[in-house]
C-alpha cells in the first residue's frame, strides 16, 4: 500500500495524480495528498512515472507493516523501481536494461532442468 | 443525469483501456473510424497486463509448427475448443505484435535476437496508450463506465458513466458500436493490478442482453509472499513448500494447481523455499522482473536462503476461463452493436476449461481487440446514429436513485439477518457486508478448489441476498466515486451469482472446475455452460459444436 510522498522531492508535477489506475492522489494547490490509500492496489507503477522519486509503495497490501518503518528505512529505497526499470534517466544504462525475453528461458529452465 | 454531462460522439467506444482495450482503439483507428477508449483508471497503467509481464502465443507462419501448437491446445480443450479462432488469433498476433516496435524499446536477446512476443508490462502498456493516441484515438481517462446506452432498434449505441478527475461529474458517449474490453473479475483479492477489475462488463452486457458462457471455470489461484499482490509465477516455478508442521507439500498432478497448498494452509501459514533457484536466475531477476526483487527487499526477505509465508489469491475469470460469450467470428455478442475484447470474452474457444495463462489470453487480447475492432467499425459505418435518437441506458443495478425508503429498508434488513441477524444497517454497512460474502464465497481457495452441490447451493443463496441488498441499496452520496462504488459492488455480486450458478449446472469435473461430489471426470458429449440474467440468473447446458 502506498506508504509516503516525500515533500521535498516532490515538483508538484502530479503526474501521480494523473497515472494511478486507482485514483488515490488529489491534486491540491501545493503538493498532491494521498487522498484514499485504501484504494492503492499495490502496483508500484506510481513509481516508475515520478521522475522526482518521492513515492514509496509497501508490498504488503494492507498498512501494518509499513505504519513501522521510519523515513530512513524509506529514503535509501525511493526510486530503485524507476531505475532498475532503466527508465528515464537510467534507460542508457546496461546494467539496466529490461531483459523480460529472458522469462520464457527461465520456465523452461524450471521445467525441463 | 446532472447538467454537468460531458457528451461526445465517435464511432466505436471502446469501454476498458488496458491490453485488450487499446489494440482495440488502434485497430479501430486502422480501420479508418472515430474512436474514444473510456478507462476506469488510466490507459497505460491500469489493467492486469501493465504490472505483469505478458509473454504472447507466437508462432511462426509454418504450417506444421502451426498445426502442432494448435493440436496440443485443442487436447488440452477437452471438447470446448475451436481450432479455427485458435487459428485465427494465433495469425493475428504474429502479424500485428511487431506493430509496437514503434514504441516499445525492445532489449535483443543474447544471440542478438529481438523476441517481439515478450514485452514487459509497464513498458508495453505505455507503449500502447502512446501508440493509441498518436493514431488518434481519444483516451477518456478516470473514466468508469456505469451503463450502456440502447437506441430503440435493439443496438447498443453508447455508454455514460463518471468523471473521476476533470470539469466534469459523467460523461455521455453516443456511438455507432460498442466494444467491451473491461477485463475478467478478481472480486478485489489483491491480484497484483486487478483492483480495477470488477466485472463491470458482464453485468453491462448481461443487462444489455447478451449470455455468458464457461463462468464455472474461475477457480484460479495464484502463489504470492503472504499479504502481498506479488502473483508473478514465475520465480514460483522453482519453488518448494511445506505446511506448518514443516511437511513438504506434494507438486501438484496438474501444473497451476495449488489445491494441496490451499487444504495445507487451512491448517497455518504455509512456507515457501526458493532455494533451488539457480544462480543465474537469482542474478538475472533484477533484469526480469524489478517488482519481485523490490516486493523481496522490502518486506526484509532474502527469498532465497529465507523461508517466507505465502497465501493464494484468486484470479477469478483472469486466470480463469468464463465471459461473454462470442457468437460468431466478428467476436460479436448476443446484442447488436456490441463486441467484446480480451478477459471480458470467454477464451473456451482457445483455452477450453484450463486457464490461458499469459501467453495465450495476451494473444487473445491483442487478436480479439483487433477482429472486434473490425467488426465494430464496419457495423458503425453500415448503422450511423442519428444525431437525434433518444438512447435509453440499459440497466441500473447497484444505480438505483429510488428514495422508496420502506422498500430498500426491508431488503436491507432482510440482508442483514441472513448475514449477521443483526440490526437494520445503513447502505454503507450493507455494502460492507457484501464485500465480506464476496471473499469468504469467491476468494477462499478450498471452497472453490473443492466445489459440490450443498456449499453451491449456500453459496448461491448468500450471494442473491446480497444482490437483492444492493440493487436497491442507494449510495449514501451521489458523488462519482461512491455511484462507481457501488455499481462495481453490484458487478461483482452478480459476476459471483453466474461463476456459482455455472458450477451448479456443470455437475461433472472439468478442467479447474473441480466437483468433489462427482465421480466422473469430463462428460461424453462436451457442452459449453451458458449463463445470465441480473435479477433471475439462469444457466442452460448446450453441447459444443451445435449452434444458438
């Protein structure tokens, strides 16, 4: 579930707003709110379009887990979504680079041995 | 309807926005038509495939390669398949998945070698809403569907439904033909990017007169990290699992299914151990599938070498099989001016009662998006609408703006007794209730891997009194987001009330419907479960290969 906008990195671009498949950001006259976090389905993909990497999504689908962890538990992993995605800024580089061809490879690894 | 209605006027209104919806819209664009994409949440992230990582059915056009993918499928069908649209889709797709190398990036292989079949979610989903507009079509986005629209000739001719974001309340489109790609119904279990999918589309097309077929085939679920939607099967491929008292579970007979694991976890958490992925994979995950290697981080997992509780979550008719069902070759439907699209379809005619897995429902989604796009595109040309003809919505279930206070009130009461005997309840804890029947009947793993006539019939008397709540029941406010609410609580109740009638009627096992009350397994003569109805559910057996 969606767990923190940081609001000092967010620009304010509310591309959060406009891309969440669940609608759970408002825009407001400043920074966007977390307006229904009940609704979050835990897609990470607000992650993957907030260039300025101020989201952080919690696996777990409901809030228990998350309400524990603390900003610096959450600063180290803001946008490593984005970048092993090798979006954006990071879509030049290699050790990035989206190697989903390889998924048929590993089933039939599992399958066949 | 308020006067804060934006209306528009196109050929084709594609209701739905992800895979499925949006080779629709480009189709459609190719065909040489007006179309507008009404999306629930946003063309580009919403939908099962923008968070997976959709491989497709690909093969080359040899004929022998052909015939033997299409034979080994049609085994699998058991009676139900249709080795013409397995052909069909499976051309399709080869001839049009490369289209989106004009916006997917695509990573050659090792040998150098582009595999145009397997795309990666997010990117592909991008791809396609960027693909979709830059051939004009219109994308209506935070845009839930609520009604179809019907013209007095019988065809379906538009839709109206909320504005989530924007300058206005709803949104009205008039259209020349419509086609559904709202996807297959989860009943909100968690499924990593299945929120949003709720079976809206059934119950529109359902109240617009159309049938539903293969319903019974929706007990699918899928291995993920306990509490979590992370149901990417493929790093479970390597999994082992043991139940609380630290047993190994026994690999299932069939592949994806995960009963033993579900009769285990009635007894506590059941682990899961990953230890026996080899290295490279563990390496190469990153690469593969980010949002694994990220869910892992974390929750403070090192799956490898750690042992972590798993739960399953249902998939209902994603994984699973049942939908409208497709009336000829167009993907038509019972209704004229209507048209279905990927996991809203009934994918019998290429899967039979197994699942379609990713590859073959991607290939469907693409394929059927494209036929029915055709076909939409020339019924709209034959059948212009008039710029003057009334259109009538064609159902209102969980919409109901009555004020008839002492009726909703003794439905409500009524409900409420069978669930909790408790007292009178305002709509809202009434809505409550019917999420609580929803999980405990649709989304526990034992009650559908172990189906028999007594937990069906129970099943069935709970889910109607839960449709008799709501299709009264008015939303405590008008606003948007509540009116969605609950007409997406109305789907799903009524989408439960044809997957447990479609089992009743299918008394033998078949496929993933698993009768334990029946000794035997498939029947002499294979025959399709038809379904529908809104207020009267019914079902009628109707042997394969026999038409109406």
């Amino acid at each position: 579930m969606i767990t923190s906008l940081d609001t000092e990195r967010c620009t304010a671009c509310n591309q959060c707003v406009a891309t969440c498949p669940r609608d759970v950001f408002e825009k407001t006259e400043h920074i966007p709110t977390i307006a229904r976090p009940q609704d979050c389905q835990t897609c990470f993909l607000c992650e993957l379009y907030c260039t300025a990497d101020a989201l952080f999504v919690h696996p777990e689908a409901e809030p228990a887990m998350a309400a524990r962890l603390t900003p610096s538990d959450i600063t180290p992993l803001l946008g490593e979504y984005r970048r092993e995605s090798g979006w954006d800024e990071w879509s030049e580089n290699p050790r990035y680079a989206n190697q989903h061809w390889r998924m048929e490879d590993v089933f039939r690894l599992a399958r066949d041995g | 309807m308020t006067d804060r209605v934006r209306t528009y006027d196109t050929d084709v209104l594609i209701i739905g926005g992800g895979l499925a919806g949006c080779w629709t819209a480009i189709s459609a664009r190719r065909a040489g038509v007006r179309a507008i994409v009404a999306e629930k949440g946003y063309c580009g992230t919403s939908g099962v495939a923008a968070s997976a990582g959709p491989g497709h059915w690909f093969v080359p056009p040899e004929a022998r390669l052909r015939e033997e993918a299409i034979a080994r499928r049609m085994a699998g069908a058991q009676g139900l398949g249709d080795a013409r649209w397995m052909e069909r889709i499976i051309d399709r797709t080869y001839r049009t998945l490369p289209d989106i190398g004009t916006h997917y990036h695509y990573t050659p292989d090792d040998s150098g070698a582009v595999r145009r079949h397997a795309l990666r979610g997010p990117e592909y989903l991008r791809a396609l809403r960027e693909k979709a507009l830059a051939a004009g079509a219109v994308l209506l986005d935070h845009s839930p569907a609520l009604q179809l629209l019907g013209h007095r000739d019988g065809r379906v001719s538009g839709a109206q439904g909320v504005s989530r974001q924007g300058d206005g309340d709803e949104w009205l489109v008039r259209a020349g033909a419509v086609v559904l790609a709202t996807g297959g119904c989860a009943f909100r279990s968690h499924l990593l990017g299945g929120s949003n999918n709720t079976g809206d589309g059934l119950l529109m097309a359902v109240e617009a007169g159309a049938a539903l077929s293969g319903m019974e085939f929706s007990s699918f679920f899928t291995v993920a990290p306990a509490n979590t939607p992370l149901s990417r099967a493929m790093i479970f491929s390597f999994a082992r699992y043991y139940d609380t008292q630290g047993r190994e579970i026994a690999k299932p007979a069939a592949p994806n299914d995960h009963s033993a694991i579900a009769v285990a976890l009635q007894g506590g958490p059941v682990l899961c151990d990953l230890s026996a992925t080899p290295e490279i994979v563990r390496r190469q995950l990153p690469q593969i599938s980010p949002n694994v290697t990220l869910t892992f981080r974390r929750l403070g997992i090192d799956p490898f070498t750690q042992r972590f509780p798993i739960s399953l979550l249902g998939e209902g008719t994603i994984r699973g099989v049942g939908g409208v069902r497709v009336t000829g070759e167009d993907a038509g439907t019972d209704v004229p001016g209507l048209y279905v699209a990927g996991d809203v379809a009934s994918r019998e005619p290429v899967t039979g009662p197994v699942t379609g897995g990713g590859a073959v429902n991607a290939a469907w989604a693409l394929a059927s998006g494209c036929i029915a796009a055709e076909a939409a595109a020339r019924s709209a040309l034959e059948n212009p609408l008039d710029q003057r003809s009334i259109l009538e919505p064609l159902g209102d279930a969980g919409l109901s703006t009555r004020r008839d206070r002492t009726n909703s009130s003794t439905t409500r009461s009524a409900f409420a007794n069978t669930l909790s005997k408790g007292p009178t309840r305002p709509d809202a804890s009434a809505s409550s209730e019917v999420e609580i029947v929803l999980r405990e009947e649709m989304l526990s793993p034992t009650r559908q891997y172990f189906r028999n006539a007594d937990t069906l019939a129970a099943a069935s008397a709970r889910l109607s009194a839960a449709w008799g709540a709501l299709r009264d029941a008015t939303p405590p406010s008008a606003g948007p987001r509540e009116r969605q609410r609950f007409r997406e609580l109305a789907a799903m109740t009524a989408t439960a009330r044809w997957c447990t009638a479609s089992a009743a009627a299918r008394t033998e096992s078949l496929g993933m419907h698993r009768r334990t009350d029946s000794s035997t397994n498939g029947s002499d003569v294979p025959a399709y479960v038809i379904s529908g109805g809104a207020d009267t559910v019914w079902t009628r057996r109707q042997a394969a290969g026999t038409v109406s």
